[in-house]
C-alpha cells in the first residue's frame, strides 16, 4: 500500500512539474498546462479514492490520537 501511495505522489508531483514546464514554455498559449492540472487533480482524487477504499477493507490502520 505505502509503495501505491507514493506511486501516486510521485504523479502528481511529476504533473504539477510538467504543468510549470509548459507554462514557463508556451506563455500561455496552448492547452498543455490545462491538461496537466486536469491529471494532477485526477491523480489526486484517485488517490483520495485509492486511500478511502484501502482503509474501509483494512489495508491500512488510522493511527495517532485516539
């Protein structure tokens, strides 16, 4: 589980890195920074998802102050 949720950070890391790329180089002109936003938020939310689900069947154990 730990190896999925940093599979998915490493996304969304790499998206929000791609999406400062082709702002920096297209000046705003094209569509390629919108589109990478879009698949950070969808790589957010999947992995929002991923965690919700992971916890309800017991792969993973709320931890910290009870």
């Amino acid at each position: 589980m730990k190896i999925l949720v940093a599979i998915a950070f490493i996304l969304i890391i790499g998206s929000l890195g791609s999406a400062l790329f082709y702002l920096m180089r297209d000046k705003g002109g094209s569509k390629r920074t919108v589109r990478a936003l879009a698949l950070r938020v969808g790589f957010s939310v999947l992995l929002f998802i991923l965690i919700l689900v992971a916890n309800r069947l017991g792969y993973i154990q709320p931890t910290g102050l009870h």
